[in-house]
C-alpha cells in the first residue's frame, strides 16, 4: 500500500502577512527616528496600527525586530536597484545615455530617505549587531555589483563594451558613483540637489567608459 503524501505547507493568511510586513515598515521608520536605544516596542506597535501583542506574536523581542526590519529593508533596496539595472538589457543604440540614466537612478537610490536610514543604523549598531554588517552589505552592495556585472558581461559579448572582468567593472562603476557621493553629501548629511546628483552620474560613467568603453571600429 503506497504511503501516504505529506500534508502541503500551510501558506502564512494574507492577513497576517500584511500585519508582519506593516509592523517591520513601522519599526524601520521609529527606529530610524529616534535610534535603537530610544525606541520602544509600544512606538512600534502605534505606527504599525496593531496591539503591543500583535508586535510580540511575530517578534520575540526588540533585537529579532531590529534585525528584522533591516534585513527587509536591505531587501527592498536591493530589489529596487536591481529594477534599476534591468535598463542596461536593452541599453538601445546610445550605450552613455542607457548608463548615464542607470548612473543617476542608483545615485538617486543611494541618497534617498530610507536608504540613508538602512546605512546610518547599520553602522551605529555595529557594536550591538555586528553580524548585520554582513547582511546588509550582502543584500545591497554586494548582490547589486553580482547583477551589474552580469549586464556589463552581456554588453561585453555584444562588442558594446572592451573584454574585462565584469566583476572587476561592475565594483568600480558602482565606487564612481558613490564614492563621491559620500564625501558630496558630508555622509549623508547633506542633500545633493537634482544638478550636482546628474554631473556625478554623468561623470563617473564617462569614467568608466574612458576605461571600458569599445574601440570605434577603424574608418575603412
């Protein structure tokens, strides 16, 4: 008699999906406010609209919490910035253009509210969450540059690009942006205005094609 199959697992409600990620939204944004130290779960529970016990039947405690709302948050940019990349798939006939806008768009990216945030509470906390380093890091830069490098290997097939290590590329277009940026905006302490964000871009990309970019073919 053949056995019998194990039962399928159970999908989490919808409901209660919506309440984990609402309170994981809430938590990044108290705890971006007032830091680590200063928040209480009870803030937490208020901006995310639920019961204090609500936040507890999905988080044992503050730190899973924290930790929590920044490995969601590391997620989200991640995803964001490798939407950005899929520009460079079909880059068109102007290849400068096509990485003049992904340039700008990331650079965009890296300035925003809650990107900055992400960085800001990683780096206070490291003491605390050492361990986060290493999850942010991984989600945002480093799978960021993996997919960079995966389109700068395309366009390198396609003759759009001179032969090199694309992983090798993808790091150094990605420091030319936001390296400047870094020191531009005082770490993140000062906004860089929609002017001074597209001269960067413009800038580290004609870098990078001075670098990278194709030979022209020889007039016959």
């Amino acid at each position: 008699m053949a056995s019998a199959a194990a039962p399928a697992a159970k999908t989490p409600p919808r409901g209660r999906i919506d309440k984990r990620n609402a309170i994981l939204a809430a938590a990044f944004d108290v705890f971006a406010t007032h830091g680590y130290a200063q928040t209480l779960v009870q803030q937490i529970a208020e901006e995310a609209g639920v019961a204090k016990p609500t936040v507890y039947n999905h988080f044992t405690d503050k730190e899973a919490l924290f930790r929590a709302s920044l490995t969601a948050e590391a997620e989200a940019v991640m995803q964001k910035n490798i939407d950005v990349l899929d520009r460079l798939r079909s880059p068109g006939d102007d290849l400068r253009a096509a990485l003049s806008e992904v340039a700008l768009r990331l650079a965009r990216s890296c300035c925003d509210k809650r990107s900055r945030s992400l960085r800001w509470l990683t780096y206070a906390q490291v003491a605390r969450f050492p361990d986060l380093i290493e999850v942010v890091q991984g989600c945002t830069s480093l799978r960021i540059s993996e997919a960079l490098a995966d389109r700068l290997s395309r366009l390198t097939v396609s003759g759009r690009l001179r032969p090199c290590d694309p992983e090798l590329a993808a790091e150094q277009l990605l420091a030319l942006i936001t390296g400047p940026l870094e020191v531009r905006s005082r770490l993140g302490t000062r906004r860089i205005g929609p002017a001074e964000l597209r001269e960067l871009a413009d800038a580290a990309v004609d870098t990078f094609l001075h670098a990278y970019g194709a030979e022209p073919p020889a007039a016959d």
